[in-house]
C-alpha cells in the first residue's frame, strides 16, 4: 500500500512541476518525474505477495503456483517505457538547448514576450 501512496506522490510532484513552474528545464525534470511515478505504479499492479516467477521449469506442478504468479506484463511495458522516456527526455533537453540558444532565456514568459 506505501508503494501506492508513493506513487501517487511522486504524480503529484511532477504534475506540480509540469503544470506550475515557468523555467522549461523545472517543466522536463516535472515531466521525468511524473514518468517514473507511472513507471512505479504499473510495477506495484504486477506484483503479487508471496508470488513465484512466472516461469515453469520442467517437471514443476501446478502446485508450485499456488500463491499466484508475478504478472510479467507490467514489467515488460515499464521495460519499453523506460528505454522510450529517455529518448524522449533527451529530446526535450535538445529542444530546451536550441530554445535558450534562440531566446536566451528558459524561461516560457519571456519567450511569450519576444513574438512579434
């Protein structure tokens, strides 16, 4: 249950940082973090106490299973999930370089204010 409070917790921070912080750089770190809070969650729904892997050795009964198997599925999506949010934060880090580059500035009201 502490994994679920956590991990509501960690939505929380990052939908904070997302939503509320001007400076594009506090918006990305917001964005990771609210990533890895989701990540966190979709492990914790996997999880079975006192669960066994959910792989069958040879010979191996159904009796072995009797506390329920792991669920491999979560952890496969968090898998792809990782490997996609970095190259999606790498992306935002380049974006916000070529920004400052631009702007001078990382900051999203003075970017508004320099459209002509």
């Amino acid at each position: 249950m502490t994994m679920y409070v956590l991990a509501a917790v960690l939505f929380g921070v990052g939908l904070y940082g997302l939503l509320v912080k001007r400076h594009l750089l506090k918006k990305v770190l917001g964005l990771l973090i609210l990533e890895h809070a989701v990540n966190l969650f979709l492990v914790e729904v996997g999880y079975v106490d006192g669960g066994s892997p959910p792989i069958r050795l040879a010979g191996e009964t159904a009796a072995a299973f009797a506390g329920g198997a792991v669920d491999p599925l979560p952890q496969a999506l968090v898998l792809t999930s990782i490997v996609i949010g970095l190259g999606l934060a790498m992306l935002m880090v380049a974006l916000s370089l070529r920004i400052y580059e631009r702007y001078g500035s990382l900051d999203a009201d003075r970017m508004s204010e320099l459209k002509g």
